[in-house]
C-alpha cells in the first residue's frame, strides 16, 4: 500500500505532492521561456553568447558541443547580417525587421543554460541603469525594476565586466545592441518580472522538495561526510534536476529528482572516501571489477586471475592492473587505535635519525664567528687558544702540556690565554654570546 503525499496549496486546499510539483514546474518553464523571449529581443544577448563560448570564457558539456556548436553558428551568421542591416539603414519597423526577426529566433533556439540567463539579465540590467531605462515606466514596473538594480550585484561572480568591455568594444553602437529607448523600457520591465518569476519558481519547487533531499541523506549518514554536508550536496542534485526536468514527458519529478540527488551526494562520498581522490568515471569500473572479483570467488572457491576478471567484466587487462592498484585503500603509518600491543606499519620501518637543520646552521655560524675571532690574535696567542681548546687540532691539550711544547711556564700559559680570551671578546663577544 502506497502512501500519497499530500501539501497545502495557495489556494488554502490539498494537493499531492507530485501536483504540487507539477504546478511549479509549469510556472518556472513559462518563465524561464518568457525570460529567454524578452533576452532573444536584444542583439547584445548574442553578442554576449558568441563571447562566452567562442573566447573559451564558459566550458559546455561535451555531450551538448554538437547542439551548442550548431546553435551558435546559426546565431553568429544571424548576428552579422542584422548587424549588416542596422549600419546599412537603421533598426525601425520597416528596415531591418526581417534581419532582426531571424536573430530573435536563433536566439530563442539556444539552450541557455542557468549561468547564460544570470549573466544576460545582468546585463542588461547594468546596461538599463547606465541609460535609466526605468524613467517612463509604469509605477508598478518602475519599482520592481528599482528594487532590482538595489540587489547585491553578480557582477564579480559572473565575470560581468569582462564581457562589458567586450560588449563596449564592439564595432555597433548601444542602440543596435540594446534596442531604442521606448523598447528597451518596456521590455527590461518585462524580463525583471519574467526573472523574478522563474527564480521565486525554481526556489519554491526546491523547497517543496527539500525533504526528499532529507530522506535521501539519512541513507548515507554513516558515511564519511556529515550529515548537514550530505544535505549540501543533495542539494545540488536537487538544483540539477529541477534545471533539466521536463514536466511534459509525464514522469513524476520525484523519481527523476532522486536519480540526481543521488549522483550527488555519491559523487561528493567518493571525492572524500579517499585520501588521493580517484576519478568517478574510475570508481564506477572499481565497483565493476570488485563484483566480478566477489562472484568468481564464489563460483569457483579461489582467487581469480587477472585474465579470469578481465572476460568477466569485459574490461582489457592493463586496465584490470590499474584499476586494482587504485583500488587499494591508503593504510596510516601510525596506529590510530590507541592499542598499544598492535605493530603499526611505522614500528616496523627502519628509523634513521637526522639532524636538525637548525642546529646544522648554528654550527655553521659559531664555526665561521670563531675564525674571525682568533685571526685577531697575535702567534703565540692563537698557538694556546688553539690548543687547549682543540681548534683545528682534533684534541684538547692542558696548560702544562702547552707551556712544555713553547717552553712557558704553565702560569704565563694562563695569563696569555687570558689576554687571547679578552681580546677575542673586545671583537666578537657579542656575536658570540648569541650561541650560548
């Protein structure tokens, strides 16, 4: 027996959840193409597309590259005979229309993606208030649009003024392509709303789905990830569904949203299950050949060789080789369990001490201090120093040995160290105090 979900419509009734969702698709697919309808109107809208492809400034898909490449070639040629018309005689109602018609429609053919609409409403929101396009409008419009230019600009985010200077740098001028005055008006009120429906549709059928996204995360809430991440990247895989649902082919958006949701978060555990990150592509011939592995072992009661999975899971043998060797889970050296008795993997490595490098460069610097040092004694003087302390000499000799070998008596001895010492001091006491 299956449970219907039920939600509070606007309206104050019930309704399923999956005609709740319904509702909202239709509302953001009608204003989405009410907002691709007023953006095919302006010629910088192409102008824009062709900079954002053709200059390597957005990356597609390359399952959508065949689609987006025919697209935009049939935009640029659109573009250039407009262009061609408008220096000729003018954009009006009788020069022109059949030029500018055909851009409209070339551009209405282009799947725009999320980030094309947000950049062109952009856009032309920027180029609106540099003209003050809202001056004549409606008080109702002119408000929206107000309040509209009074949001937190996507401008850095977007790479906005990159493509406004190259919209400024174009050959034509703003009112080929942004339209006239009266036009641009009317129609910048119109994408404002048109924006401003899309968006609140797209945040509203999110938030009816949000506990689907809830549901989804406590499946994988032993994993690596926490709880309120799992969330995070389920949401993502809920934005993704809700961008490419299709409410006309009759599918419940539930399901389709559950495959993305999903992907998402599986995609996000195998990012951070492993300490060296392993392509997703390769984690699914992983899982692949370890099922292989598992039912070989079981049919046949032993390992299975490297030819043996190869048939099995129809994958060529030099990739059986990589993909078990990066399959391989990363072991830590030392031992995290806090057994004592258990041999980690760093107990039983050859250890091999260095030396500190610091301690290496402060003998490096007392050697080099004390060579300046004893070059200020006389002889006789760096001959005691020298000796009793062993400086280049490789052992140390007493007073008496000293005051036999320069036939001294063990007292001078003292007293001419004494004198080398004060010496060495008056010149490099201080540097050489630092060691101490």
């Amino acid at each position: 027996m299956t449970r219907t979900m039920v939600v509070k419509g606007a309206d104050g009734g019930k309704q399923s959840a999956e005609h709740y969702n319904f509702q909202l698709a239709g509302k953001l697919e009608a204003g989405k193409a009410q907002l691709v309808n007023i953006l095919s109107q302006f010629p910088a809208t192409a102008l824009c597309l062709l900079y954002r492809y053709e200059a390597g400034a957005c990356n597609p898909d390359s399952a959508a590259d065949a689609e987006l490449t025919a697209a935009l070639a049939g935009i640029k040629h659109a573009y250039l005979l407009a262009s061609l018309s408008f220096s000729a005689r003018g954009f009006n109602r009788e020069a022109g229309f059949d030029e500018k018609q055909s851009l409209t429609e070339a551009l209405r053919a282009f799947p725009f993606s999320i980030d094309d609409l947000l950049v062109l409403t952009e856009l032309v929101v920027y180029a609106s208030k540099v003209r003050d396009a809202c001056g004549r409008l409606s008080e109702k419009h002119s408000g929206l649009l107000i309040k509209r230019r009074e949001v937190s600009s996507r401008c850095g985010k977007l790479n906005l003024s990159d493509i406004i200077d190259a919209v400024r740098g174009s050959q034509f001028d703003e009112h080929f392509l942004f339209l006239s005055g009266d036009d641009m008006r009317r129609y910048v009120a119109d994408m404002v709303a048109a924006e401003r429906l899309w968006l609140s549709s797209r945040q509203e059928l999110a938030e009816a789905n949000s506990g689907l996204v809830m549901f989804i995360a406590n499946q994988y809430r032993s994993s690596f990830l926490d709880f309120d991440d799992l969330v995070q990247e389920g949401q993502t895989g809920l934005l993704r569904a809700i961008d490419k649902f299709d409410y006309h082919l009759g599918f419940q958006f539930s399901t389709y949203a559950a495959y993305w949701i999903k992907q998402a978060i599986s995609r996000a555990l195998s990012r951070c299950e492993r300490v060296v990150r392993v392509p997703c592509e390769q984690v699914a011939n992983i899982h692949k050949v370890l099922r292989a592995k598992s039912e070989l072992l079981a049919k046949t009661g032993r390992k299975p060789s490297i030819k043996e999975l190869a048939d099995y899971s129809k994958i060529p043998d030099e990739q059986i080789n990589v993909i078990l060797s990066i399959s391989q889970t990363a072991v830590p050296l030392e031992n995290l369990d806090g057994d004592e008795e258990t041999l980690a993997p760093i107990d039983v490595l050859e250890q091999q001490v260095f030396a500190n490098p610091f301690k290496k460069i402060e003998q490096s610097d007392l050697k080099a201090w004390i060579a300046k040092a004893v070059k200020t004694l006389d002889p006789r003087e760096l001959k005691v120093i020298c000796c009793h302390f062993g400086i280049n000499t490789g052992n140390e000799m007493t007073l008496q040995e000293i005051g036999a070998e320069l036939n001294l008596t063990r007292e001078r001895v003292r007293q001419i160290q004494v004198m080398a010492l004060n010496k060495m001091k008056l010149s490099y006491g201080k540097q050489l105090m630092g060691f101490l």
